[in-house]
C-alpha cells in the first residue's frame, strides 16, 4: 500500500484551517492547531506563499487563503455552471444544425470537451466528452486562442502539429487567423484536424465578461459547406447559441 507524503498531508490541514474559523491566524496558531514546530509550520507556509495559495498581511503578519486557491476553485465552479447552463442552448443547436455540439474549455494547453451533444440521426457516434483537442487547428481551440490570452499563450509555445495538409502550423499565419477570428466572431475548420470534417464554434463569456469556454457544431464538410463555403446559417445558429449560454452567464448583450 502506498504511503502519504506527510508534507502534502500538513499543507492540505493547514488550508483546511485558514479555510474555517478566523478569517487570519497567525504562525503561533497555525503551529499549535495543528500540532507543528514553529520552523515547520512556517516552512510549509512559506511554499504555499510562493505558489499563490496562501497570503501574509503585512501589517499583522497573520495568514489567509491566497488568490490562486480562489482562482483554482471559481475554476471548478465556472466549468459546472457553463456545462449546466449551456444544456438546452446546445440541444437545441444540435436539433436545428444536425450536428454534433460541443462545448470546450482551456486545459492543459489544449480544449478539454465538458459537453458533447449528439448529431439527431440514427448514426453510431462515440461520446467524447474528457477528449482533448489542439488549440492550432480546431475551430473551438482557435476561438480559445482569440479570446482568452493564457490560451493565446499556450498555443504559440505549443508545438503546433500538421494534422492534414490544411494544417497552419506558422506563428504569423496562425494570428492572421486569430485576427480574423475576433473581427467576424466565429472561427473555423475546414479539413484542418481531420480529413473530410467541418467545425465552426463561437465563444461564450461569463458575467464578467471574460471567455470562459467556446461552443461548436462538427460534421461532415459537405453538409458544413455549400459551394465551398460554410454555410452560413449555421454560422449563425452557432453563434446564436453561444450569445444565448453567455448572457445566461450574465454576460449580457455581445
């Protein structure tokens, strides 16, 4: 059976105690509630200072909850809330479009999918939600890129892979495509990922007007298109549908 780290364990019952209680607790109290030496405690205190998790007024030398453990569980919270209110919006496009919806957030330097809707046919499909996808050629990683600056990050530094001969995998190309992205609203996938595959998503914002996540429709490049171009009705219910997810986030009009 595998042992407990007891660092990890002493870090994790300190968190617990700045998380209830007084709102700031001083090294002397961290100590003896938890049943720690001084040097030990202020040890532990000090590397989850430096990670964000925990804070030191300068005036008391008390400490609190830091931003970063705010940050990690709005986080959590922000994907539920996104999932739960994006339900009826995404039946809803997958009813009207005839396909496939999906709905992605950033991670781990890629688009996580939290939501999958199946396409309304009697076709055999995979559920894919926990899939990652690229953040350089997908139509919801090119809307996370556009729009959320960490994303935008991580894809420059990410090595950017040729998937199909449609693949941009150039730097400056690929901000020309952001730029785009942002001036019309929506972006696009035509054959970039896979061969034969279409997506077009758009991007949904929260109350603070931040993108939190993006949403999409997939098929096949001959329903998606019509003489060579996406068809743009379904441009439009895309975006319609993350317009109506953010301003149920409270984003209000966009």
């Amino acid at each position: 059976m595998a042992r407990n780290i007891q660092s990890l364990e002493r870090a994790a019952a300190m968190l617990r105690l700045l998380a209830g209680g007084e709102r700031r607790l001083g090294l002397s109290d961290i100590a003896s509630s938890l049943g720690l030496a001084k040097g030990t405690a202020h040890g532990i205190l000090r590397t989850l200072q430096q990670e964000g998790f925990v804070e030191q007024d300068d005036a008391s030398g008390r400490y609190q909850l830091g931003a970063e453990l705010l940050r990690l569980g709005t986080t959590y919270l922000d994907v539920h809330e996104l999932r739960a209110r994006a339900l009826v919006w995404t039946d809803d496009l997958a009813r009207s479009s005839g396909e496939s919806v999906h709905l992605g957030v950033l991670h781990q330097h890629g688009v996580l999918i939290v939501h999958h809707v199946f396409r309304p046919d009697d076709s055999r499909q995979v559920l894919e939600i926990g899939a990652m996808q690229p953040l350089h050629c997908t139509a919801l990683g090119k809307v996370l890129s556009a729009y959320d600056p960490v994303a935008h990050s991580e894809a420059l530094e990410t090595e950017r892979k040729a998937f199909t001969d449609r693949t941009v995998c150039d730097a400056e190309e690929f901000e020309q495509i952001l730029d785009l992205t942002r001036a019309r609203g929506y972006a696009a996938d035509v054959e970039e990922t896979w061969e034969g595959v279409a997506s077009i998503a758009a991007p949904v914002h929260d109350r603070r007007r931040m993108p939190v996540g993006a949403v999409g429709i997939t098929g096949a490049v001959e329903r998606l298109c019509r003489d060579g171009e996406l068809r743009p009705e379904l441009i439009a219910a895309v975006r319609d549908c993350a317009r109506a997810v953010s301003r149920d986030l409270g984003a209000g009009r966009f």
